[in-house]
C-alpha cells in the first residue's frame, strides 16, 4: 500500500523563521503573505509531494509542525 506524507502546522505558534523552508527537500513548504495573531508570516504546505520525511518538524525550533503518512 503506498503513502504519502502530509503536514500541519499550528500557525498561531508558528514563529516565521522559515526553517522548514530551508529544510524541506521537496519544497513544498512557504511562508505565508497572510500573520498570524502575533504578526508573523506562518508557514505552510503550497503544493503536493511531502515524503513525510519530518525533516520540517525535526528543525522547527517551536515544535509546531505535525507530520503524518496517509494512504495514498
Ligand atoms: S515531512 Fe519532509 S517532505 Fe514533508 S513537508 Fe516536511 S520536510 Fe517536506
Ligand atoms: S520552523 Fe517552525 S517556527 Fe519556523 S517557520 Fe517553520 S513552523 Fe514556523
């Protein structure tokens, strides 16, 4: 059975440091145009192709990124 990774982030937590960016091999991650509630750009999944690798979620200084693997 194949999987795909998939991501959420808690964007009210979310600092805009933009690590995960930087850390994504697939790029799929962005920072948004839009704040958050304390003034920063969130980041956020833009397109299709997470490995699930967890990459994002292992630099996130803040602990905010969720990975899973679902079914493809
Ligand atoms: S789990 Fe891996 S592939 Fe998916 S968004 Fe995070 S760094 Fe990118
Ligand atoms: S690494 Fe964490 S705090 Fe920094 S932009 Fe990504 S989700 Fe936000």
């Amino acid at each position: 059975m194949a999987f795909k990774g998939q991501i959420v982030v808690d964007t009210d937590r979310c600092k805009g440091c933009g690590l995960c960016v930087e850390a994504c091999p697939m790029h799929v991650i962005e920072l948004s145009k839009h704040v958050n509630g304390k003034g920063y750009n969130y980041s956020e999944p833009v397109k299709e192709g997470c490995i699930g690798c967890a990459s994002c979620a292992l630099i996130c200084p803040d602990g905010v990124i969720s990975v899973y693997k679902v079914k493809c």
